[in-house]
C-alpha cells in the first residue's frame, strides 16, 4: 500500500535539522523526527513538511516566568485535573469540563504561548439561548432533563487547537455495477489527491473530539496573531496533545473527508458499493498552526452522571450529547425478552395439542368425556395459534418501532454530523481524482433477465 525503501530500517538515520533518530511514519510516508517534527523523504532526506510548534517550556522558578504569565495563573481541577489559565482578576467556582467545584488556584508552570487565537463573538446571554433552543429539538429525553433549573451557567472558555494543512492523498475501493447489454461488477480503486486548510484537531484530553467537531467550523478569515488582550475576561486551556501524538487521528478525520469523493466516483455507475474498510488515506506537505479557538461550555449533571454541551464562540453553533429515556432501552429488553427460548414453550405446546386431537380423531371414541376433552384442547389450541400469530406480528411492528427509534435517538441525542470537505478543501490547489477499473469480477447476469 504504501513505499518501502531500504531508508525505512536505518535505526542510524538522522534528522538533517536536529539530529536526533528519524523513523519512518506510514501517516505522512515518510522519515519522521519526534524531536523537531520536521518530516523527510525516505530517498533523499529532503524535507517534505513538518509538524512543528511553538514549544511551551516548563517553568523552574520564579525567574523563569515571562512577564506576560506573571500576570496569569493556572485554576486546576482536582476532579478531572484539567488546567484553566486565567488572568489575575479572574477567579471560577466550577470546572468548566466536569462541572466540579473543587479547584484550587497556583501559579503557571508552564509557558503559555499560542501563535493564533480567533476571538469570542458569542456573549453569554446569546451562547445560553442557543443551547436551550439547542436542547429542546432533542427528543426521548428521560422527564425533567429539559428544565431551565438542569441548565447551569456556560462558562467561556479558549480551546487549544492544531490546525493542519496538508495534501491529502488517498486510495479508495469500492464494487460498481454497469448495466448494459449485459450487467457486470468491477472493482474499482480510486487515487485522489487534493489540499486542505485549517483542518482542526483539539489539544485536549479533556474535551470530547466528537463534541468539537459537531461545533465545526470557525471562519479563520478572523484569526489574528496572539495577543494578550483578547483573554481578559475568559478562561483558557492548555494544550496536552502534540501534533505528533495525534497523527492516527489525522489520518482518520483525513480519511473521512476523502469520502465526500464517494458520490463523485459512484456517478460513473449505475450501482456502488464503497469499501471503506479497505481504503488508505495519508498525508503529504503538512503545516502546523497553534491556535486558540472560542468556545463556551455548559456540563449538566442528571441521573448521576455529567453531559457536556458546547457552543462555538465565534458562530454561535451549539451541540452536544443528550441523554437517552430509560423506556427506550426498557423497550428494547422488551423485545429481546420476545426473542428468549420462553417463547419455545408455547410453540411445543400447540404441537403437542395437536398431536393429542389428532390421536382422539383417529380414535373414534365417541363417549363424553373424550369429546369435552376434544373440544377443550381444541379451544386451547385456538387459542395457542391466535397467540402464536399475534405475538409474531407485534414483534415485527416492534423491530420496525425500535429502529425507527434508535434512527431519532441517533439523529438527535447524539453529537452532530462533523463538517466535510467543503469546509476545509483549499480551493487554490487543484484536486485530482483517477479511476482505475482494473478487474472484472465476474459476470452477473443478462441485462433482459
């Protein structure tokens, strides 16, 4: 799938910048230094990209502190262990990520450098009214879940983020179909190539992915350089991801995106079927920004447990992950119930029952007893049967109710979709698409049958 070159295996080889070990990484096909995060081509060692940042240096002592973080401190969660930076005026009574009051304030012990930040247009009054409007397009929410008392105050927060730009390369299969004089299946493998630009991946390990991308995306046309100033009055996060810690989810938010390239390739047949399992996605020519994007946080606790909502500081974008009714998965152990080897009860009943009228038939033994005995098994027989029918007929119903539940659940309790290729594909790079039909499979069947 991807190169190979005897370079691959040269524990010895050095990275040209830094000298530190360089060891190949199947996600940008290349030698990789985890010290510079500079990327080199396997042949040449030329330099092909990198994922480098603004390093923050631990602090030491007192000495060490720029002036900028003297002015700031670190408000540390002892529940979750998040770290909020804030300025000396600010002051939090609950974690914005878990919802704990137990913090406790120190001084920084880290450098606090971002190189871009996008500032907060959303204020607090407007970030609150999107979430609750937000909220009540959720649906079988467990009662009370819904009340503007469960709704608690957001807190505003800056969240570290990498951009990535990068070309992004991929291999896609899939099985089409051809409908002519005769019908044939073939296996296609797709090779694309385009750019993107501002691909976002959140830093933090405290924050769900899946929650910040449904906020997606930001207009970087107002990203600004860092300054200061624009964190007067909010919180700020610390990043604890590095780029490189991060290039599995690189590759697969990548891999995502190339399949908006899906319909593109499933118009050239009348059927098809892709194969994303099959599918290999890398990246070339990658960048790195450190960026800090606005985001206002609520948690909410209900039933015993924490749910994180979220608005986009910026666009007013709100998301999040509601909870679910208990009758729905009451509903659902209902139906599993209907499928239980209980259920084997009644059917052998009703054979045996009718094995027993069978017997009496064929016994033409006409005294009373043997026909109220006859009319008996024959009324629990109906009786069975109706039963038997009634119950197969309901659980239909039921399954078709339970998908049709689970597809709303999903629709709406869960995160909302991540934005696609529209919104990072860079426009002044060209995108290349080839399609190689390169076996038939086999011959299906005649286009008159």
């Amino acid at each position: 799938m991807f190169m190979q070159t005897d370079n691959l295996y040269a524990e010895s080889a050095k990275c040209p910048s830094c000298a530190s070990n360089i060891y190949y990484q199947p996600e940008v096909q290349g030698l990789l230094c985890r010290s510079c995060g500079n990327i080199y081509d396997p042949s040449t060692l030329e330099k092909t990209g990198s994922l480098d940042y603004s390093i923050e240096r631990d602090y030491t002592g007192d000495n060490d502190i720029s002036e900028d973080d003297k002015k700031r401190h670190e408000i540390v969660c002892n529940s979750c262990g998040a770290i909020m930076i804030a300025d000396e005026n600010m002051m939090s009574t609950m974690c914005a990520f878990c919802g704990s009051p137990a913090l406790i304030t120190r001084r920084m012990t880290r450098e606090f450098k971002p190189d871009y930040i996008v500032s907060f247009k959303i204020d607090r009054q407007t970030a609150e009214n999107n979430m609750k409007q937000w909220i009540k397009t959720r649906k079988l929410n467990p009662k009370g879940f819904k009340t503007d008392s469960r709704l608690t105050k957001m807190i505003p927060v800056y969240v570290p983020f990498w951009l990535l730009d990068c070309a992004v390369n991929s291999e896609m299969y899939g099985t089409g179909t051809k409908i002519g004089p005769e019908v044939y299946s073939i296996q296609v493998r797709a090779k694309a190539k385009y750019y993107v630009k501002g691909v976002p991946f959140d830093a933090s390990l405290k924050i769900a992915n899946k929650l910040m991308e449904a906020i997606e995306p930001f207009d970087y046309s107002e990203m600004v350089e860092f300054d200061n100033r624009y964190l007067q009055g909010f919180y700020a996060d610390k990043y604890d991801q590095k780029p490189i810690d991060l290039l599995e989810k690189f590759t697969k938010k990548l891999d995502t995106i190339s399949m908006d390239l899906t319909s593109t390739i499933a118009s050239r047949y009348d059927k098809y079927e892709p194969s994303p399992s099959k599918n290999f996605t890398w990246m070339s020519e990658p960048s790195i920004k450190y960026c800090l994007l606005p985001v206002w946080f609520m948690t909410v606790e209900f039933d015993g447990r924490n749910y994180q909502f979220a608005v986009n500081g910026q666009t007013g974008e709100a998301s999040g992950q509601a909870p679910t009714s208990d009758a729905v998965y009451k509903f659902d152990n209902l139906i599993r119930l209907s499928k239980s080897s209980w259920i084997k009860v009644p059917r052998y009943a009703a054979v045996a029952l009718a094995a027993a009228i069978l017997l009496i038939m064929i016994s033409h033994n006409t005294s009373p007893f043997v026909y109220t005995l006859f009319l008996v098994l024959c009324f629990i027989e109906v009786l069975l049967i109706a039963f038997l029918i009634t119950l197969s007929v309901a659980r239909k119903i039921a399954y078709r109710a339970s998908d049709k539940i689970h597809e709303t659940v999903n629709e709406t309790n869960e995160y909302d979709k991540t934005p696609g290729m529209d919104s990072y594909l860079d426009t002044t790079h060209r995108t290349d698409l080839k399609v190689d039909e390169y076996r038939f499979l086999h011959e299906l069947e005649d286009a008159d049958k």
